[in-house]
C-alpha cells in the first residue's frame, strides 16, 4: 500500500507557498510572505490529544502575518483527508473550534480531498435547533477534479502541480505497478526539463519517489531506465550522493538475483541438501564471486567440491 501521507506532510512543509496559491490563491493573496510564516504542528498535536481523536490524516497548523495590518496574525488550518471518513466534517469542526479557544484568533480551515470517490464532497459541518445555529463551512479541494487538467498541471510553474501528478498518478495505478513504473519515470524525466533549480528538483523528486512506491523488482528496474535516461542525455538527474545511493540500491538488487539464482541451481543439480551452502553463499557481497559460483555450479561435481571457491 503506498504511503501518502508522509510524502504529504512533507510536501505541506517545504512547499506551504506553492500549496496555498495553487489550492486557495485568495488566501495565498491576503498573506505578507516577506514576513514568512511559523509551523504550530505541535500545538496542533495537543489539540488532537485534547480532543480525543485518533490521527491517520495529514494536518498542518501555520501561523501568517497578514498584509492589510487590521489582524497582526491569523491561523491556517489544512486537512490532507485521502480516504472516506464519515466524521471528517465534524473533525474539522471539532479543531476549528478548539483552535480559536486556544489562540482567539481567527482559523482559516482548508481540505484536500485525496480520495478516489469523486462523489464525496464534505465541506461542512453544522447543527440547528430552537433557533440556535452552530457550525462551520470551508473550502475544500478535490484532487480527482484535477484528473483532466493534467496539461495544465505539466506547464505549471508552481512545484506542487508536481505533487498533485504524482498523487493522482500513485491513485490511478494502484492495480496496476507496472504502468506505476512507467509514469514515475515520465514525472522524473519532465523534471529535468522544467528549469527549476537542484533544490526544487531534489525534494520534487524526493516527493515522487516516497509516494509512488515500487515493488522491489520493479524499483531496480526502474532505475535502470534512470541510468539509460543519463547516459543518453548526458545530464545527471541526482546529487552524488542520491547517485551513490541509487547505485547501491540497484548493485544490491543485483546481488540478491544472482544468489536467488544459485539456490535453485543448487537445487536443480544436487537437491536440496545442497541448499545448506546457502548461508554461506548469502554471507557473500562480491558480485564478481557470486557470479563465479553460479558459472561453477554447471561443472562442479559436487557442492563441496564448489564450497572450494569461497572457502580457500
């Protein structure tokens, strides 16, 4: 199961700009970003606690400064909601509430709906009676609506246009790894044509990389179309240390084929006796050698007789 809300959470504190005027611009307007802006993740955190309510959502508390200087400051209060919960309007009445018990000041509420249901919408929350009227109503955002929007989504200037593919993209394919495998190589590769600076790009692709998990076999062959892509556009795509680390990601994927294919060499030649080598054999990190075993296995006439190659 993929893990969207990690990649979420961080893409809500790097990018917290960039979400604000793709998602709310009104909002995004009103706000004096000279004067930067202040996470109270851990304010919210004892909100939650307070309350009651059990967490598998992303949220994120932000305190801005306002350019019109009739409110020094206010509160903005984002839910990432990606699957249906019937108590989700209530909960964000629930923290409104309690927000602006605790700080008096205004909370802005904003929703991101993730969800593959297209039919649910939860946008408010409210109760009537005697002719008392409590509640609460806020914007939300649906990432589906933006399912046919990938062109503008793929020129956009604003990083977060990114996120959204990649979210939508990790949605679209959650039957299906391969085409998974296919599309994560797309975003990575338009990244590198974008312009932006290796900072931006790093965390995109960091981004990308965590929401759209891949199943081992297919992760390495992924990166082996990274590194086909490199060489034939002569452009590296990571830092040096990413590569290193890519590197070694794909030598050990390598490694781990070669020694499954010892074992049912071993198998097939001598039976299973044979795979109490196996220990010994997975004990080994030298490509070249495991390699070199696995040539042997053909003429060896026995598995002791093999044992002789990493044991002398």
């Amino acid at each position: 199961m993929s893990d969207y809300d990690s990649p979420w959470k961080e893409a809500l504190d790097v990018f917290f700009e960039a979400f604000l005027n793709l998602f709310f611009p009104a909002a995004h307007a009103d706000i004096d970003w000279s004067r930067g802006c202040e996470s109270l993740d851990k304010e919210l955190r004892q909100v939650v606690r307070d309350a009651e309510i059990g967490r598998r959502f992303v949220d994120k508390l932000v305190k801005v400064w306002l350019r019109n200087g009739d409110e020094q400051w206010i509160l903005i209060h984002v839910e990432v909601q990606t699957s249906e919960d019937p108590k989700f309007a209530w909960r964000m009445y629930v923290y409104n509430y309690r927000l602006f018990d605790l700080y008096n000041r205004e909370v802005a509420s904003f929703a991101v709906l993730g969800d593959d249901n297209p039919r649910w919408r939860p946008d408010r929350f409210g109760y009537n009676r005697w002719g008392v009227k409590a509640g609460i109503e806020f914007p939300i955002v649906k990432l589906l609506d933006y399912a046919d929007r990938r062109r503008e989504l793929n020129v956009s200037e604003n990083p977060f246009a990114t996120v959204i593919l990649a979210h939508l993209d990790t949605l679209e394919t959650r039957n299906d790894q391969h085409d998974r495998k296919e599309r994560k190589f797309l975003l990575f590769t338009q990244l590198q044509k974008r312009g932006w600076g290796e900072k931006r790009i790093r965390q995109l692709l960091r981004l990308i990389d965590w929401m759209m998990d891949l199943p081992k076999p297919l992760e390495i062959a992924f990166l082996h179309q990274i590194e086909q892509y490199k060489k034939e556009k002569h452009m590296p795509y990571v830092t040096s240390l990413e590569r290193f680390e890519r590197s070694e990601a794909i030598n050990e994927g390598i490694t781990q084929g070669i020694t499954q294919g010892i074992a049912v060499a071993l198998n097939v030649k001598f039976g299973k006796s044979a795979l109490l080598l196996m220990p010994e054999i997975q004990a080994i990190t030298d490509r070249d050698k495991l390699e070199s075993i696995l040539e042997a296995i053909e003429s060896a006439a026995s598995p002791e007789a093999l044992r002789r190659l990493w044991s002398e």
